[in-house]
C-alpha cells in the first residue's frame, strides 16, 4: 500500500500529520481507516514553551502528564537537593550499614586530601570514585570502613600563616617560626577553615562516610603513631641519617624529595664549553702527546656554578676517545671520537684527529682545575658517562650531582658543598663568587672567571626541561646536606611481590610503579621547614653524634599525645628527655644534646596514616619499641 501526503491548511491536523501522527487517504479508492493518537496537555512543560501563534500547537506535543517541574529556579534547586538527601537519610547510612550483622568487612583506606583551598573537580573525582566503590561492596553483603581525613602540615599553610607576619619572618629560624603562637594559630585555623569547607562539600556530594571520626595529621594523638612508625622503622635499619645530594629549594629553603618536583620544558640554562688543560698524563697518552703542545681535555656542562666545586673529570673506560688540533686555534684537545665532528660544529671549527685510543688508556691521569691552577682532577672512569650530549667527557662535582657523589664514595674525593640554604655561594668559594645566587650572578660570576682564565670556548643559551619546586614554581639545585632516608633498596623485593597482588587498571600502571621505584634507591623525608612533624632526635653540640632510642622516643610520643608535637619547639630540652636518659647525658644544667630542627616530609605523614585508621592495625602499633642504643651518624 502506498502513502502518500495532502497539502492541508494551519492546524493540529496539518502539524500532526506532517510528523507522520495521523495519516489520511489521498487516492481515491482507499478503504483503510486509521486513529490518531489521544493527544493531552501536559502540566508543567507546555508553559515552557514559546506562544508565537498563540499557544495553538500546545496540544500537538505528546509528552507524559507529570507535576515533575522542567527546571528548579533559584534557591529551588539546593533545597530539593538537601530535601532528598534528608529524606533519603544520606547522613545515617554508614552508621546504618555498620550496625548490620554481615560476615565480611570490606575496609577502603581514604588517603587524605591536603587542608588548603576550596574543594574542586580533582576532589569530587576522588571521592565518588571512592563512593561507587564502597556502596557496590555494601551493596554485595559487606560492612563498609570507610574513615575520612586531611593532611594539615607542610610549605602550603606554612607560607599562609608567615604571609600573615609579613616580612618580620625573613631572617627568622625554623625554630624560632614555630615558637610563635600567632604562626601556630594561623597555620591551625588556615588548615581548619580549608577542612570544614571540604567536609561540608563532601557531605553535601553524598559521600557515605564515618564523618564524626575524620583523623588530621596534626592532631597529637596521630602524630604519636606516626612517630612510633618512624622509631620502628629506624630500629629496623630502614630509616637512616647521611650526607648526600638531595634536590634543594632556595626558595622554600628545604630538601625536596623526586616526587615534590614538575619539569619545567622552557627553562633556559647557560651551557658552557670548558677546557681542563692536561697536567699529568696516563703512561700511554704520554707517548701519543710527546712533544705536542698542551693538550686540554673538553667538557661541556649546564650548570657552570658547579665548575667552583669540580673534583674529578670522567670517562667511559670502553669508549673510543680522540687527539684533536682545532684549525682555529692550533689547540690541542680530547674527547670522545664520536663527538669530534658535532662539537666542531657546534665551536664552528674544524678537528684533525691526531690519534685515537680507548678510554682506560686514561687511567691514572690528571687534568688542571679550570678555575684553580694550582688543584688537580683526576682523570676516574664512570659508569654514568654517555655519549648523548656533550664531548664523552664529564664535569664531577661530588656535592651537586647523585652519580658524582658515587663517584667521589669510591675514590675517596672531597665532597664539600660551597653552596648554602638560600641557593648563594658560601665563603669557602672564595671572595669573588661569595654571597652570589648560584643561578643568577653566581653563573655570570663562573663564567667570567672562566674567560679571565682563557678555559672558556663557548657559552650559548639552552632551551631544556628543568627539575621547580612545584609548590613556589621556581628552579631547585642539587646539593649535599645531611638527611634523613628510607632506604628504599631494602624493601623494594617485598613491594614487588606485593603488588603482583594488585589489580592495576590500566595494566601498565603497575610497570610504572615498578619502573619508579627502581629508579629510586632511598626516599628523603627530612624537611627544614616549621609546620610539621619533628624528627625525634637529639644532636650532640660539639660532636657528630645523635641521640635516640626507646626511652626518648617513648617519652616524646607521651608528650606530643597529650600536647601536641609544639612541645618539640616550646619546652626547654631538659624536659623533652627522661630522667633516666638525662642523667647519662649531662643533667639538665650541662646537656650535651639539643633538639634537632628537621620536621618529617608530609607524605611520611600520610604514609603513615594506616596506624591510625585500619582497625586491624592498631594493635599492631601498639606494641612497645624494641630497646636501642644511641647511634652514631654515618
């Protein structure tokens, strides 16, 4: 049967019609019959829509009767919304489902949010996740653990509180911060303010929750735990104290740990061409140079304020490396054979290799200090030296660069550090750079001593990706200074098999994580900052030598338990060790100890939150610390 349209005139029938809701016969000889559809106003929604020809087609709109308004106006909207979540008793369901008599408890751990700023769509992608999670168990039969919390230390509120001193803080000690009661009771009302806005926002979402029984990292009984976690860890040789480089902060004047760092990809470095002119060659490389003019050995660096604290020069022992004349200059140099043509480039030169030879030929020789004549580096092989970038040859400053602090472990070399807290040369680099930021004057101060010496070939702009603190946005160095440490080598098989237990989605983050960790040997959790956790151990005045065992740490926990961890920087030494400890070192009129200032990194913080929280271990964290004695620093 065929259909076909009529053209009708303005009206319901036309309208209805068009959208195919009542046919109609245009052929003669058609003896089929149709009924249209009963068509209804419909309350609520036809008012919504535009009268342009006087409201005539309303009743062509098939749509369900319903009071349901299209939209809420208004204060309609948070009303109806609090309405429903009264009515539904959202705020009783998880006293509700605990007091159910199930056979299992499916507990999830709440890592908890940082207490500074308003909630945001990071927060809400956290926790209904999170939520989703709990009902679907609560859902399947099991009573839900689910306890919030908020982490309430670090630099964030730290800053905010200082802010509110103005500069009266500049020149002012970690401890001296924390001793002022207008610092202690911004930074508690700063971190206080950020949580009861979170919370309401969180209870506001739904989220089914032990909300009457939230843990915060700075309350004294949370601390307590977190201290026993540290001693426990410590007796257990997994917590230790060393002098090493660590990623440093000028502008938060701290130790940053790896994970506290975002690459900046536009961050633009000083990259210099230095010579390190031969001062005593390796037995094979004599007879390749003798009677030649003086050879120089050609490094290339970033960081030209680390040249002041250069101790060695290194080499890949399996490499090919190269005696070249520059047709500029009629200089003698070596570097590594597959580097010659880009270096030559990129000096705008040209190199005739003399003569080729293996890196260990090397072995035993010397080069001069670019900016002390009279100061030999040796010429060490490496493992780290690759043939990336530069001339095959590496700058080894111990003090500013992992690989060259191993380097300097195996032969014995100075590892001094002539840079200070605030990023600036100390005395010891001497009168000329002393006082000078390290990344401002105190490279334009290398370089131009470079040129005086006649060891500068080239300096040009690089275009790279740099390690910034990611709290204050600005570039951080490396530098060596004594820390804490979670040696990390140590359990690195045991998280392994762990997490061959973990269901990762995707799948290839589970090789991320194993890839991270294996990049990362130990994990520093020292901080020289005020707004935090301290680090329960005394050090000795004159000697390098700290204090901390059961006794003292048991005392401290007893304290901060009651009080807070403010006794830390408030009450005299005397009364932060007990008796019997106090007596073996000097009594209280001649302690030979003093409080140390470092504060634990916050991520030790909430690291550590699962001794509060997890019912099944608590007991565990209950259990007296083994006894041990007094250590003696690395």
């Amino acid at each position: 049967m065929r259909w076909g349209l009529c053209p009708l005139g303005p009206g319901p029938a036309a309208v209805a019609r068009s959208w195919g809701l009542l046919r109609l016969p245009c052929r003669p000889g058609w003896r089929g019959r149709t009924r249209g559809p009963l068509v209804r106003s419909v309350t609520g929604a036809s008012s919504q829509l535009p009268s342009s020809s006087n409201g005539r087609y309303r009743d062509t709109v098939l749509l369900p009767q319903t009071s349901f308004p299209m939209k809420l106006l208004g204060r309609q909207q948070p009303d109806t919304e609090l309405d429903i979540q009264q009515k539904c008793g959202f705020s009783e369901l998880y006293s509700w489902q605990r007091e159910r008599k199930v056979k299992t408890e499916f507990c999830l751990h709440d890592g908890p949010p940082y207490a500074n700023g308003d909630p945001h769509v990071g927060h809400a992608l956290n926790k209904i996740l999170k939520d989703i999670a709990n009902r679907y168990y609560m859902m399947r039969g099991s009573k839900i653990h689910f306890v919030p919390g908020w982490d309430c230390h670090g630099l964030p509120i730290e800053i905010k509180a200082l802010s509110e001193l103005g500069g009266k803080t500049q020149n002012l000690s970690a401890v001296e911060i924390r001793e002022k009661e207008f610092t202690k009771f911004v930074a508690h009302g700063h971190a206080k303010a950020a949580i009861e806005k979170q919370r309401s926002a969180f209870i506001r979402w739904g989220i089914m929750a032990d909300w009457n029984n939230s843990y915060y990292t700075f309350d004294g009984r949370y601390e307590a735990k977190q201290l026993r976690i540290f001693y426990q860890m410590f007796d257990k040789g997994l917590i230790y104290r060393s002098y090493k480089p660590v990623f440093w902060s000028p502008s938060s004047r701290t130790a940053l740990a790896e994970a506290e760092l975002e690459y900046n990809p536009k961050h633009v470095s000083r990259s210099i061409y230095v010579k390190f002119p031969l001062l005593k060659p390796s037995p094979k490389l004599a007879s390749l140079i003798e009677g030649s003019s003086p050879v120089s050995f050609l490094i290339w660096t970033t960081q030209p304020w680390t040249i002041p604290a250069n101790q060695a020069v290194c080499y890949m022992p399996d490499a090919k490396y190269a005696l070249v004349k520059c047709s500029t200059s009629e200089d003698l140099y070596i570097l590594a054979a597959d580097k010659v043509t880009p270096v030559a480039s990129t000096l705008k030169t040209a190199f005739e290799v003399i003569s080729t030879f293996s890196g260990a030929d090397l072995e035993n020789g010397t080069c001069t200090h670019p900016l002390t004549p009279d100061k030999a580096s040796p010429l060490l092989p490496a493992n780290h030296v690759t043939m990336a970038k530069g001339t095959g040859l590496v700058h080894t400053a111990p003090a500013h660069g992992m690989e060259d602090y191993s380097v300097a472990s195996q032969h014995n070399l100075s590892t001094d550090c002539l840079v200070d807290e605030d990023g600036v040369f100390k005395a010891a680099a001497g009168p000329e750079l002393e006082n000078k930021a390290v990344l401002e004057e105190g490279t334009d101060a290398v370089i131009k001593m470079l040129q005086a010496a006649k060891n500068l070939l080239k300096e040009e702009e690089l275009l790279h990706s740099y390690p910034y603190d990611w709290r204050t946005k600005k570039p951080v160095v490396i530098r060596a200074s004594k820390q804490w440490f979670v040696n990390i080598a140590d359990l690195k098989a045991t998280a392994k098999e762990l997490l061959k237990k973990v269901k990762f989605i995707p799948g290839s983050a589970q090789n991320a994580m194993v890839e991270m960790m294996d990049r990362r040997p130990y994990w520093c959790i020292s901080r020289q900052r005020a707004w935090g956790v301290p680090i329960p151990v005394f050090h000795h005045k004159t000697k390098d030598e700290f204090l901390i065992n059961s006794q003292t740490v048991e005392h401290i926990i007893k304290l901060v338990e009651q009080h807070g961890s403010d006794v830390w920087w408030t009450l005299p030494p005397e009364q932060l060790l007990p008796e019997e400890v106090l007596s073996q070192v000097g009594g209280p009129d001649a302690l030979e100890y003093v409080p140390g200032q470092d504060i634990l990194d916050i991520w030790f913080d909430s690291g550590t939150s699962w001794s509060y929280v997890l019912p099944d271990c608590v007991a565990l964290s209950q259990l007296p610390l083994p006894p041990c004695p007094a250590r003696t620093a690395d």
